[in-house]
C-alpha cells in the first residue's frame, strides 16, 4: 500500500445521532476500530477505546 489510510475526511457532517453518548471501541488501536474511534471523537462523542492485551493483568 502506497498511500496512507484517510481516518479523517474534511466536511463530513453526521447525523447527530450518536450527540450525549458514550460509545465503547474494542480494537480502536489501529484499523477500523481507530477510524471509527477518531470520527467519533472529531464530532465531540465521548469513546473510551479498548485494546487488545489492554486489560491483561
């Protein structure tokens, strides 16, 4: 891959449906779960990202 992931596109406008949530990411250290942790939060969603090994004792 010669180009780098977009993770965040300029004037993307939501719906607002997710606006007073708190949304839950396993997997937000890379991939799809990053991407969809970094728009929510770009949109001022509260996201709390879990990952893996993250919680191993």
């Amino acid at each position: 891959m010669t180009s780098q992931p977009e993770f965040i596109r300029p004037g993307y406008q939501g719906a607002n449906k997710l606006q007073d949530k708190f949304i839950l990411i396993t997997g937000g250290d890379s991939g799809i779960g990053r991407a969809v942790a970094v728009q929510l939060a770009a949109k001022g969603i509260r996201v709390k990202s879990v990952a893996p090994g993250s919680l191993r004792r």
